[in-house]
C-alpha cells in the first residue's frame, strides 16, 4: 500500500435458535489482546527486522497525513473461496406442525466466513533519505473503539445474537466492542532511500449469513442477509 505525504523524515447445520441475550453480551476484548505485528509483502524494511524491542537511536515516525481506513486488508488474510451452506431453514408448518402458539424467537446462521480487515485508528510513516538501512521505530498515539456492526440495521439484541454465533462457530476473542491501547511499540530497519508506513488499528473478524423471526402463531418472516463483523484483536500492520 502506497501512500503520499508531504513530510519528509530524514536519518533522524441445524440452526441455534436463542431468545435471551447471552451471558458474554457485555465483552468489551481482553486488558490487552495485542497481536504480533504483521508484515505486508513488499514492505520497505528489512527482512527479519521487524520486532518489538526499538533500538536506542531508533527514527520516531511521523504522523501520516492520510485519512484512516476503516477496511484495511491483513497481509495475512487469504481471499475467501468458501461456499455458503443450504439455507434449510423451515417452514413455520414444517418447524411446529400441531401448534398454535410458539414461543417468539429469533434465528441467526453464518453461511460463509469472509476474509478479515483492520480498522486503523493511528498511521504513521519513517522515510529513509540515505544510502543505508536505519533504525525505525513506531508508537500508537492515539485511540479508537470499533464495536460490532453489519451492513443492514440490528437492534441491540440481534447484534448480541451474532456476537454469540460468532464466539462459538468462527472467532472466541470476538467482542461487542473494541478500544485500542496507546504506547505500543513496533520497530525494525528501513530500507535505504524508501519509506516504511505503519498503521495501528482494530481486527475485524468478518462473517456473511442470515437472520429471521419466529412469532407466537408459529409463522417464520423472510431472511435478512448481511455481513457482519466484530472486533476481536489489534495490533500493528508494517508495509
């Protein structure tokens, strides 16, 4: 990923059918839940230099001017090739056949896991104007929260609904919401005359599937379909 700035840094199956809200509903991600740093091919650092101890002459980086992302791809996130799973849900007939009253509830299914993405909510740059390899070293400065959401409207209860489907099927550290630390430091060497661009931010564990509504005369409404996501490690991206 390339980026432009005018600041220059010298060497300096069956369907879970849920009506309460589940117990982990309020999960707001671990005290600390920083994930080793991922490095984008083609970065400008050298291989192998990457690590979390900065070395005592190390360039500070500089604020990037560049307007944040909020769906960042992960270097380590692979396209997605999977196929959703039948629908199969049943019919109200099919699912209650001699009854006249049923309990109102609400079924949420993933029928395909799509490829993760980072919301960034720090960027920052070193740039190597010598003929050598220099020390770099980068900080979260500022915070940001990302919370649970998806690409249709949920009321609070179904995006708890989804948070627990998630949790059990595809990613246990999933949380309602997400709030990155400061002070986090990520260092290595940059190449000689090319720049190394960091960005802090939140993971979003990312899924796509359907939810629908059981009412009390035992009719079932017609799917909603919707990626949804949920933040559930952060951590920094080096490219």
């Amino acid at each position: 990923m390339k980026r432009k700035s005018s600041a220059v840094f010298g060497l300096a199956g069956l369907l879970a059918i849920a009506t309460a809200v589940p117990a982990f509903a309020d999960d707001s991600g671990p005290a600390s839940g920083v994930a080793p740093v991922e490095v984008a091919e083609g970065a400008a650092v050298v291989p192998g230099s990457v690590t979390d101890h900065p070395a005592a002459n190390a360039v500070s980086g500089a604020d990037s001017a560049v307007g944040l992302n909020e769906e960042i791809d992960l270097p380590s996130e692979a396209d997605v090739t999977a196929t959703p799973v039948q629908d199969g849900e049943p019919g109200g007939d099919d699912l209650h056949p001699n009854a006249t009253h049923c309990d109102s509830s609400r079924v949420v299914k993933i029928t395909s896991n799509l490829k993760n993405n980072m919301a960034i909510k720090y960027s920052t740059f070193v740039k190597n104007n010598t003929s050598s390899p220099i020390d770099f070293k980068f900080t979260s400065r500022k915070s940001g929260t990302t919370t649970i959401g998806g690409s249709v409207t949920f009321s609070g209860e179904v995006k708890m609904l989804w948070l627990g489907k998630i949790k059990t099927e595809v990613q246990a550290n999933a949380s309602k919401s997400w709030t990155s630390e400061l002070g986090v430091e990520t260092a290595g060497k940059v190449k000689a005359h090319s720049t190394v661009y960091g960005d802090y931010g939140i993971m979003k564990e990312n899924i796509y599937g359907y939810f629908y509504s059981i009412y009390s005369n035992c009719t079932v409404s017609a799917k909603t379909y919707a990626k949804v996501w949920a933040p559930y490690k952060e951590g920094w991206v080096v490219n």
